[in-house]
C-alpha cells in the first residue's frame, strides 16, 4: 500500500533560488492539495486540484509560488525568488473521489530551508 | 474567514488518567476532523466527524461534534505514553468546499 510520496525531503537554499517540489498522491485519488506548515503551526491551505485543473488558490500563495499537476497524477510546487519566509514545511494530501466523508492523506513533507 | 481554536495548547498528562482537548470553530461547518502528529512526521487521519452529535471512538481516543455549539471534543482514556503526540483538528466550510482550515495544534506529552 503506497501512500502519498514526497520528493525532496528536505531542500536548503539560497534566498533567490528557485526551488521546485514533487508530490505523488494515493493511485486513483483525483483530488490534490498543498498546505504549508511553519514550526508550532498547524498547516496552511495553498492550493487544491481535481484531476488536472487548479480549484482554488489561498490568498498566501504568492506571484512567487506556482503549482502544477499536468496529468491528473502527480503534481509540483515551484517557488521562485525563495524568501526566508518560506522557510517551511511543504505537505501534500490527496483524497479519494466520492462523497462528504472522504479524508485527505497526508504525505510526509518537504522540508524547506531558506538561507 | 473559519477560524480554529484549540485548547489547551500544551497538555502534559499523567498515565492512566482521562483528558480532554477542544477544538471551537467560527463558522458553520459539514465536516471535522482529528490528526495526529508525530515530531517530524506528516499527519496520520484519526477522526471524520460529519453530523451534529456525531461520536466515534478508536482505542483510547473518542471524539464528538457539536455543531450547534461549533464545538469538537477529543477525549483521551487512561492515557498510556504511545499518545504523545500533537493532535489538530481541521475544519471544511462546507460540503463543497474542501480546503481545510487547522487549529494551531494540542502538544500532548504523557508521562509516568
């Protein structure tokens, strides 16, 4: 049972590179999301797709940050021009088609370091 | 805008002995529900609750719903030291609506 993959684990950068993040989700699961989480925090919504078009997009995710998932399947993150600021971690979840009970699932997270 | 709030924040238990973490939501809600978190790891689902007087229990845990009250209660039985963990509830606006909104987070250690 494969669940939700993330690549890199961990990511340190120089403020002013740009960093690109991958996610897996669950086999057959057509909904996407990213959130954000700082330390002591709990995660913060970014953005959520089904299938391969972009839902909704949370007003922190900035010019700077882009998210694609080209074919429905996996999907990146890019956050170009890194700020120390987004010195956090990087979750992806997926859920299942159906109806109101469906759970999101959590992958393990990138963590990003910004320098 | 939904806004979470747990508390306590910080929950230092004794083993054997019965607690509960809160969780109140600003707005109307379909759906809630409980995480568990591990230091550095990603979060484990433990709870859907999805109807006013909803109750479910797993082990040691048991969490209920009010959504009357916009209230969420996560109750721990004898505590035993695997429960260590930071434990969130999260909250869907509506059927429709699926983005999560999360409270800060109950850190939750058990000792002897």
């Amino acid at each position: 049972d494969t669940g939700v993959s993330q690549d890199p684990r961990h990511k340190i950068t120089k403020r002013g590179q740009n960093v690109t993040f991958r996610c897996d989700p669950i086999s057959e699961h057509n909904r996407l999301y990213w959130y954000r989480q700082t330390l002591g925090q709990g995660p913060e919504f970014l953005t959520y797709f089904q299938n391969e078009a972009q839902l909704e997009k949370s007003r922190l995710l900035s010019d700077r940050f882009s998210a694609e998932r080209p074919k429905g399947s996996f999907s990146t993150l890019e956050i170009q021009r890194t700020e120390q600021g987004d010195s956090a971690m990087y979750l992806c979840a997926s859920s299942p088609p159906g109806g109101s009970q469906e759970t999101q699932y959590f992958g393990p997270g990138t963590r990003l370091l910004v320098l | 805008e939904l806004k979470v709030e747990q508390n306590p924040l910080f929950l230092s238990m004794q083993e054997g002995k019965n607690y509960t973490i809160y969780c109140n939501y600003s707005t109307t809600s379909d759906r809630l529900y409980w995480y568990r978190q591990d230091p550095g790891k990603s979060l484990e689902s433990l709870f859907v609750l999805l109807s006013n007087g909803a109750v479910k229990q797993e082990g040691r845990l048991m969490a209920s719903l009010d959504t009357k009250a916009r209230l969420s209660t996560l109750h721990i039985t004898a505590a035993v030291h695997d429960l260590s963990a930071t434990y969130f509830c999260a909250v869907a606006p509506s059927l429709n609506d699926y983005k999560l909104s999360f409270g800060a987070g109950t850190t939750v250690t058990v000792r002897a």
